[in-house]
C-alpha cells in the first residue's frame, strides 16, 4: 500500500497559520474603523482649534439658544468666538470673573448648553474689553501660532489687525482657483452700420 503525502496526524501549522489570517484580517478592519471614528468627527466640525473640535451641531444649537433668547448672532459669528474663545481664556489665565452681561445672558437662556456658556463667556468678556495690553498680545500670539482648520461652509480664518478677535471668517478661494486664469468677459463690439 502506498502512502500519500498527506498524514492521519492534523498538522499544527495550519491551525497556526488560519489563526494569523484571522489576526491579519481583523487588524485591517479594524484600522479603517478607528480611523473612520476621527474622520467622521473632523467632518462634523465646524472648526478645530489645537486639536479641540468644534461640532458643527454643537454652533447650530448655540445659535439657535441665542436666536430663542432675542440674540440673533449668526453661526459664523458663533463659530468666530468659538475659535476665539480658548485662546483668549489662555491669555487672560485666571483673571476672568463672569461679568453681569455674563450673568444675565445666561439667565435668559434656560437650559444653556456649554457651549452656548463658552460662547457667552467669549463675547461678554471681549464687549467688556478688559484684556490688558500684555494680554492682547498674549492673544494676538497664541493665535498666530494655533493650529485652526476652518469647515468651508463657515470661510476660512482671515488675520486681520484690528481687534477685538484679529481675525474673521470669510470666503476661502479654492486652492485650485488661481487668479486670472479664468475666462475673462469682454465687450461686444460695436454693432457696425
């Protein structure tokens, strides 16, 4: 009788090699997953400030405790204190008491989300123009130097030299966009008689 190359015995290698398949293809789903985790996140943002996202329905809900409190600041304004609003508490450091405005904004918005309180404390201690000159510039740095991605439905970050922020939201040209070379609009000629 004569052998086969195959034995009665199961070989361990193959258990051992299914199970690292298996391994393989678990990781491979696993990284798009988790990566899928931070994208879908960034996507929902309408700004990222040093790593800090600003979500998208966290504004819209922001605007609307405002809108329902008789404060009508659109979502890019939101947006703009937003972006502003951890900057200008790294400047000031400890030194900011919640103001009257503060208070009584707050008052007005019942069940005022955090983000709605941050916003307020933002705009309240801007209007209240209590920065220092060494904290404006403080400000004006960490700015300068933060890390902020814009969503382009809000415009992109725009420096500007004036105060109270130093910066706006605006309309973004796309990078693919380059001036003039477009088509450009001519006169028709004269009609001739």
């Amino acid at each position: 009788m004569a052998q086969s190359g195959l034995s009665a015995r199961p070989s361990r290698r193959r258990p051992a090699r299914v199970r690292a398949a298996g391994v393989l293809v678990a990781a491979a789903v696993a990284v798009p997953l988790l990566g899928g985790c931070g994208f879908e996140t960034r996507q929902q943002a309408a700004a990222v400030v040093n790593g800090h996202v600003i979500h998208e329905d966290d504004v819209a809900t922001t605007a609307q405790q405002l809108k329902s409190a008789r404060l009508d600041f659109s979502e890019n304004i939101v947006v703009t204190a937003l972006i502003a609003a951890p900057l200008l508490d790294s400047a000031r450091g400890s030194t900011y008491q919640p103001d009257q405005v503060y208070a009584q904004t707050i008052a007005s918005i019942p069940d005022a989300t955090d983000t709605t309180k941050e916003f307020v404390k933002a705009v309240a201690s801007i209007q209240a123009g209590t920065l220092s000159a060494q904290q404006v510039t403080t400000y004006r740095n960490e700015l300068k130097s933060a890390d902020i991605s814009v969503n382009p439905k809000f415009g992109t970050v725009v420096p500007s030299n004036e105060g109270p922020v130093y910066f706006s939201l605006g309309a973004g040209q796309p990078n693919w966009i380059k001036p003039g070379s477009g088509p450009t609009a001519t006169a028709p000629a004269p009609a001739q008689q």
